[in-house]
C-alpha cells in the first residue's frame, strides 16, 4: 500500500488531528474546517487524503471500481466482520445478494409487532417516570428488540455495547481510546463469538436462516458466521446513536415535537438527526487504480477518510446546514452510505426508530432537556452517551 511522504502537488494540506481530544469534543468544528479547505485535503498528520464535502463524496461512493471499500484508513487492524462491509464485487455482490431477503422491508415488517410490543413495555416505565435518559431508553429497546430477531440469548447481552464500541473505535488509529475499550470489550468478544455461533442461535430466528444459507446458497460455514456478526455490527450501534441523535434534535427543538402528528414527520426526523449527527464520522476507501479525482491526482494503494460528519452539514447541499429542522427533506444524506455498500441495516434502523418514536408520541405532548446531554466520546461513533429527557403528557 503506497503512501506519499508529503502532500502530493496541488492538494491542500491540514495539521489537524482527527483524533486530538479538543477534536473529538467538537469534531463538527474540525471537520467543518477541513471541508472548507477544499473537497480533498491532504492530512499531515495521518499521511491519509480527506474527501469533506457531500457531491464528492456521493460520487466516490458510486465508484466502486476505482475506489474500493476500505475497513479502516488509520488502522490496518480493525475488528469489523471482513465480509460485505469491506468485500468489492464479485464476492460483495455475491453476499450481499444472499443477504437482502432477510433484511429488505418486506422482511423486517414481519417484525414489526414485536418490536412495538417492546417499545411499549420500555415506554410506560418512563412515563411512571416522567425523566428519562434517551440514550438509556434507545439501547434497551435495541438490545431486546434486535438480538431477539436474530435469536441471541437474554443473558450476557450487555455485553454487546462494549462490543460495539471497541469495533467503531478500531476504525481509528491504535490510541488510548481504542486501548482501553478493547480492554472492556474482551468478555464481549468471547460472548459474540460463542452466543453468534451456529450451536448457540435460536432455531427459526434469522441468525438460523443465515447460517441454513450454507445449504441453499454458495455461503461458506464460515461466512454465515460472518455473515452473522456483519449483521450484530451493522443494526446496533448505529442505531442506537441515530435514535439518540434525534431525541437531542427535540430537546433542543421541542416545538418540533408536535410535527411528529403527521406519521411521514416521523420518518423525516430520523434522516434529518443522523444527517446532523452521522453515527459514523467518517468512512475509508482504497484507490484501486492510478485516477483524478476532484482536482487531486490519486495513486494506487492511497489511503482516503471521507467525512461523514462534514457532508451532513455541507452548506453547498444544506441550506441553514447547522440547523436541526426535521421538515428539512434529508433523505439524500450520506450517513447510511452511498451505493452499493449502503448500509446493510439501514432498513432496520429506521424501522426500529419509527416504531420507538411512534409509541412515545401518542402518550407524549413535549419533550425537553432535563439537564446538559454529553457526547459519546469515540474514534468514530459521533453522536450523544446521554440526553436527558423531561415528559409532559397528553
């Protein structure tokens, strides 16, 4: 894998640190300086290029041929599942094609009332209440509601947020952060790969149907496994920090609240808080083959970090780009990717979203702060660790 030992001619170039503490507390401000420097910006510090603005990004993603897939443009070592997420055609093609049927909409409605009977179970304790933490409330339905469709047992699920965190957090480099969490993290992995394993999953639950894939469809033992983990990966943390990012919009937006009468508002809430506050901040592609790209004149081998987190407020795409407005139409957004490694769980999410929201607005006049949120302090995971909430009911 080739790297420039300086920035290439014609690139502008940046000192900032991705990874600095002051930038991961305000990564919207650094990240937002970084696409006002140009389209593609050279990083000193990571001897990566940045991709920082929306229609660039959108057209990296649609070529596939000449910028492939890349787990992680910082650390060679990532944890996330090596299948799908990071696979190019012909073999993306061939997993990701056996995938889809169980994780389509038509598939996932199936689910539907099982995943509103959750979120009503977890939605009259907060209303006895009246307080809550978003943050608490989003991951307890996502750790009852979706380990259950895959057919994970009930014990030992806590695990899966050190799990989650310790595999965003080695998509950056090898820091402290990525140290200790993966020192939390090591009874979670032992728990994923024992509880994840064919013996373990649940008989007609859908991590059983991935693994039957091995009989049905050209899927190796090994890569139902995988298969299985990509799912885990790609329909939990994310959707725990989407929910979270659009309960933050409301408390500070709380007249917004009342939109949410019109079922379609719903939906748009959800793009329009993980278009401000993308659960990944950025994504990593490998150049394929010598091209120009944006001005750039990019070599085989270069390693590229494009900047989920500054396209979600590019003002060249956004109007009013820092402003949470959920009549905004937001669904181009770049969050759950572009193309054809769009996000394999973005159905999920936004289902298990839409469920959650939907059953809190019939009881739920408005929303606001209870207290001061605080972040989620990640190499790669942007959004909020809590958000306090007050009710005030119907």
């Amino acid at each position: 894998m080739s790297l420039p030992a300086s920035a290439p001619a014609g690139v502008p170039t940046s000192e900032i640190d991705l990874f600095a503490p002051k930038v991961l507390e305000d990564p919207h401000r650094f990240d937002g300086e970084l696409r006002e420097i140009g389209p593609v910006v050279w990083l000193e510090k990571h001897g990566v290029y940045a991709v920082t603005r929306h229609k660039a990004i959108q057209s990296m993603y649609a070529d596939w041929r000449n910028f492939h897939n890349f787990g992680s443009p910082f650390n060679p070592d990532t944890l996330i599942p090596a299948v799908i997420i990071i696979d190019n055609p012909p073999q993306h093609t061939r997993l990701r094609s056996a995938i889809m049927p169980y994780v389509s909409p038509a598939a996932l409605a199936r689910y539907r009332k099982d995943f509103e009977t959750t979120a009503q179970l977890l939605i009259e304790q907060i209303l006895d209440e009246r307080e809550f933490d978003a943050r608490d409330l989003a991951a307890s339905f996502v750790l009852k509601a979706f380990p259950d469709l895959l057919g994970l047992p009930l014990e030992g699920r806590h695990f899966l947020l050190n799990f989650g965190e310790a595999i965003l957090n080695t998509l950056g480099p090898m820091n402290d952060l990525t140290i200790k969490s993966l020192e939390r993290a090591g009874p979670a992995f032992a728990w994923v790969q024992s509880e994840c394993s064919r013996e373990k999953v649940l008989p007609g639950k859908l991590a059983s149907k991935v693994y039957a894939l091995t009989e049905t469809a050209d899927i190796s033992e090994e890569e139902a496994g995988l298969l299985v983990r990509t799912l885990l990966a790609a329909g939990f943390d994310t959707t725990i920090l989407g929910i979270t990012a659009a309960f933050y919009g409301f408390t500070q937006n709380p007249d917004q609240w009342q939109l949410l009468s019109d079922p379609k508002m719903v939906r748009a809430a959800f793009e329009e808080g993980i278009r401000y506050f993308p659960p990944n901040r950025f994504g990593g592609r490998l150049v394929a083959a010598d091209t120009e790209f944006e001005g750039a004149h990019f070599k085989s081998g270069d390693r590229i970090t494009t900047l989920l987190a500054a396209a979600g407020r590019d003002p060249r795409r956004w109007d009013d780009a820092d402003v949470f407005d959920i009549t905004r139409p937001a669904r181009s957004h770049l969050s759950f990717g572009h193309g054809i490694h769009a996000c394999l769980g973005q159905v999920l999410s936004r289902t298990e979203y839409d469920v959650l929201i939907t059953a809190l607005f019939k009881h739920v006049a408005r929303i606001e702060a209870a207290g001061p949120a605080e972040r989620a302090v990640n190499n790669v995971a942007l959004g909020w660790g809590k958000v306090p909430i007050r009710l005030t009911l119907r």
